[in-house]
C-alpha cells in the first residue's frame, strides 16, 4: 500500500505565504492537559469526544468505550499512543478557519491511519474542510503519534510519493539509510563493519551493535537485539567484535528518527576482525576425576560434589530393577572393606537400561561414571550414572585355565564367534563366568 509523506519542505515548494498558519501538536514533549503514563499501569485511556485545543485548532479524540484496561487512546511516554483494536480516530477543526492540511508522524510503524470513508492509509492530507476525520483502518501493534501538524488559512495540497521498493540482494549501508530516507520500511539484507557496541545480552542470546560502510565511521545502521548466525542465540561475547564485517537480514524500520533493524534480524554471515580477542583456543572443559572408591568417599567427606569416575567391585546388590531399567547397588575397593560408595538406581553400560536381573553379580568389578553427592550422609552415585565397563567376578581364574573357552550369550545360545565389546558367558573348563569381551 502507498504511503502518502509531507514535510514542512514539501509545504513550502507548494506556495505556502508566510500568511500560511500551521500548529504543531508535540505529544513527546508536551501534555495538552492529559495526564500522561508510564508503566503497566492500566488507567488513563481518554474518554471518547476528549478534546484538546492549540490556538485556534480543536483536536477530538474518538473511539470504543473505555473499559477498566483498554480505550482508543492514551498520552504515553513516547507520544500520543492509539491502540488500534479500540477503533482509534481523530477529528480536527480549527476556529473561524477551514482546515486545509493535516500531517502526523509515529514513533514506529505498524498502525495505518485513512481519511475517513478511505482505505488508503496515509500520513498527510490537504483541502478545504470545516472538520476533518481521520480512522484507524489496521495495524499490528499499539503505536503512537509524536506530532501532530494542522494548516489553515491557505490551500494546502501534500506531495504524493510511492515508498520505495524493497531492495534485491545484499547492500551497503548507505544504501539501506538512503531508502529509509526515502520512506522504505520493511525486509533488507544489508553488509557493513561493526563500529561500536551497546550491548551484549548472553540471558537473551542478542546484542544491539551498529554497522557502517567504513571501520572508521563515526554513524551507521543500528543493529536493536540482534540474533546470531542463522537466528540462533549469541552465547559469547565474541561472537560479535568491533571490527568485524556483518551480512544481517531483518526488518528495517524508522523507530523516532532512529534507522535500525529492529529486534528479531540474525546474522547470515560474520567474519571476526583480524585483531579479535577470542582466544584462539578456548578452555577446555575441566577432565572427570577418576578414582578408586577410597579416593571417592575422602573427597566427598571433604565437600567434593560433582562428575567422577570410580571404580570398585560390587560388594552389595540392593535391587536391579527390570520395570525402571536401573540398580542399586554397593562397591568397594575390595570386599572385606567396612565402607563401600552407593550407587543408586544407576543404569548399565554406557547409560543402557537393566533388561535382566543377573546382568550383575557380587564381585563383579565395574567402572561408573556419575554425579557423586553426600545424600542426608550416605555418600553415593545419585540418580543416572552409567557403567562404563565391568569385568565378572573370576575372571582372572579363567586366564590361567588352559582349557578351550566356549561362549554363549545371556540366553544361554552359543556363540562361535564372539564380538569385541559384547557381554557373554564364558565356559572354560569347570568355570563359567561373564565376561565383556575385549
């Protein structure tokens, strides 16, 4: 849809004499007797038929009923705001005189306002009137008026112009500025330098930073909350750097004079400045302790909470549950030990769930890997550890056996030929044990 500009320029160029009168409505600065709000309060909505007068113009403020938390209009603190599911209009008149011209601004697009009777949005109009009425006809958001202009006493007639179409492909940023200056609001894809940085929010996974055609810029195009490469979150603070060069893409709009990419644009491409900070190898993650059961219990009796590998033999099953796929169980460094570490309702190799209940054995030796806790003072593996590895008991009695091995899997068929890794029972002369196979 076109939309319809004017400024006091385009005014003049029409023939507008010094006679010419014009009043200009400031709703940023200015209160015209309304009371204006800020916050989540829920009053101050304008009753329909409010009026407000400058001089010789009356400007009258329609619209739905005020409710408790809702109406057509209220002073914020950005201007003068329309809430355009309330029906929002604006009547204007102007003492003795017809009105000839009436222009407005917003503090943000996303609101349309028609002559009444019109679906043509626009910004300004010119003629002859008594009384002008002007309806709010769509919109996305609640936006508001910064200023409002009336002419009178001359014939007063806007310039048309056609908002610019959207640009193809990548630009620059003068390019993009260029457009806005145009009018043009709406998709772009745009390249430049990062110059300068507000902020950069890890809770939210954006940053706010500008881009110009030149490191060496001083204004460019402001980048509002900004996404990461391909939208996704921004989780350091080098992933965007002064220096860097930015491909974004995004919606442009005018937000109160200011030219930006307002929140929601991403990244498609980044390339860091040759002097980036980011360390060119990043910490790396701290190595899982590995200990003995021993070495386990010390450090949780020393307030040691977190990730560990322990290794032990089974001194105590508790339970191995089929229903939860998980057991708990005892181990100790060796069995005569008066002290052992719980594992509780831990799962079995490499995080698999229990399907039988002979899958462990006391003496078994095994490896777990886990979160160690203090719980109420017993030490133990909490919830969702996982085995790494298990050796059965009497394994090392069958390595001094020179009898043929035989092996059969857990459901006692045998198996010629026994896979790397794989857990079977293993015959050996008068001796069966299970055993992983390595």
């Amino acid at each position: 849809m076109k939309k319809f500009l004017l400024s006091i320029a385009v005014a003049a160029t029409l023939g507008l004499t010094a006679n010419a009168t014009k009043v200009t409505f400031d709703f940023v600065t200015e209160s015209y007797g309304l009371e204006r709000k800020q916050g989540s309060v829920q009053d101050g909505f304008l009753n329909p038929g409010t009026e407000i007068k400058s001089g010789a113009v009356t400007i009258t403020f329609n619209g739905n009923e005020v409710t408790s938390n809702s109406g057509p209009w209220r002073l914020w603190t950005d201007g003068l705001r329309a809430y355009y599911k309330q029906s929002p209009s604006f009547t204007v008149s102007v003492d003795g005189y017809n009105v000839t011209g009436v222009e407005w601004t917003y503090a943000q697009s996303g609101i349309e306002f028609a002559l009444k009777g019109s679906d043509k949005a626009i910004k300004a109009w010119g003629g002859n009137e008594q009384t002008v009425t002007f309806e709010c006809i769509g919109g996305s958001a609640n936006r508001a008026f910064t200023q409002l202009v009336v002419y009178y006493d001359q014939t007063f007639t806007p310039e048309e112009q056609v908002t610019p179409e959207a640009p193809e492909g990548t630009i620059n940023v003068a390019s993009a500025l260029q457009l806005m200056s145009e009018g043009y609001e709406g998709a772009a894809t745009v390249e430049g330098y990062v110059i300068s940085i507000t902020e950069v929010s890890l809770d939210y996974g954006n940053a706010t930073y500008t881009i110009a055609d030149k490191v060496d810029d001083t204004s460019g195009l402001l980048v509002f909350r900004g996404k990461g490469l391909n939208g996704a979150s921004i989780t350091s603070q080098y992933d965007i750097e002064v220096g860097g060069f930015a491909v974004v893409t995004g919606e442009l709009v005018n937000y109160s004079g200011t030219y930006e990419f307002t929140q929601g644009s991403s990244l498609v491409e980044y390339t860091a400045p040759a002097n980036s900070q980011k360390p060119e190898n990043p910490t790396p993650e701290p190595e899982v302790e590995e200990w003995n059961v021993a070495q386990a219990l010390a450090q949780i009796k020393e307030g040691f909470t977190g990730n560990a590998i322990v290794t032990g033999i089974i001194s105590d099953i508790s339970e191995i549950s089929t229903q939860y796929g998980n057991a708990t169980y005892t181990i100790k460094d060796a069995l005569t030990d008066t002290e052992g570490l719980l594992v509780y309702r831990g799962y079995y190799l490499e995080g698999e769930k229990f399907t039988s209940e002979d899958q462990l054995t006391v003496g078994d030796t095994v490896k777990v890997s886990g979160k160690l806790v203090d719980y109420n003072g017993t030490l133990e593996f909490t919830t969702g550890s996982s085995i790494l590895s298990v050796t059965p008991a009497g394994i090392e009695g069958i390595a001094a056996d020179n009898a043929p091995a035989v092996y059969y899997n857990l459901q006692g068929v045998r198996v010629n030929n026994p896979e790397k890794g794989g857990l079977y029972i293993i015959r050996q002369g008068n001796k069966s044990v299970k055993a992983i196979i390595r």
